[in-house]
C-alpha cells in the first residue's frame, strides 16, 4: 500500500511506517500532521487517481524531529578579476514517520 502526496510544493510517495525528511514545517516533535493533497492511493494493484486529488483521502504522519542538512559551498569565481565569492548553506529540514493512509 502505497500513496503520492503533495507537501511543500512537491510530490512524496509514501507508505506507512516509511521515514521522509521535508523541506521545515511547523509543529514540534510528537505532533500529528495530516497531508489532505493525496494525488495517488494503491493497494495490492488497485490504484485510484485523483483529477487532481483524491477527495476524502489523507496521510497521517508523526513529525520526529527538526534538523538541518549537511552544508554545501557555494563558490563563485571570475577568472582574471580577482572576484571570488565563496558562501555555505545548510537547508532547514524535518523527518516525519508515515503512521497510516486514511481513505475516504
């Protein structure tokens, strides 16, 4: 049994007990999220596609924790200009566990 949903602006399959890592979201570690925008649900071969959602369907999901992800560099460089830039960033991220998938 798996599903497609739509957080943040992008598409997650999921299936429950599965662990996701999402852009930050709001909420505290142990609280309950629930995603509604659920784009696809398939279970044993039977699948079911929303034009565009699926109405009445929905994730639930248990939001573990918040961390940030590894830092990448970003260097920027012109050559015989002596211009050199260099920056790092660290994404805000959130890992939550998919605790069922909720049909109508």
């Amino acid at each position: 049994m798996y599903a497609i949903i739509k957080a943040n602006g992008k598409q997650y399959k999921v299936e429950p007990g599965q662990k996701i890592e999402l852009d930050r979201m709001l909420g505290e570690p142990g609280d309950m999220v629930s995603f509604d925008e659920v784009i696809l649900y398939s279970n044993e071969g039977e699948s079911s596609v929303g034009t565009p959602l699926l109405s009445g369907c929905s994730v639930k999901a248990e939001l573990l924790e918040h961390f940030r992800a590894p830092k990448i560099v970003v260097f920027k460089m012109k050559r015989r200009k002596r211009n050199r830039v260099k920056r790092g960033h660290r994404q805000e991220k959130t890992r939550l566990r998919i605790s069922e998938i909720v049909l109508a």
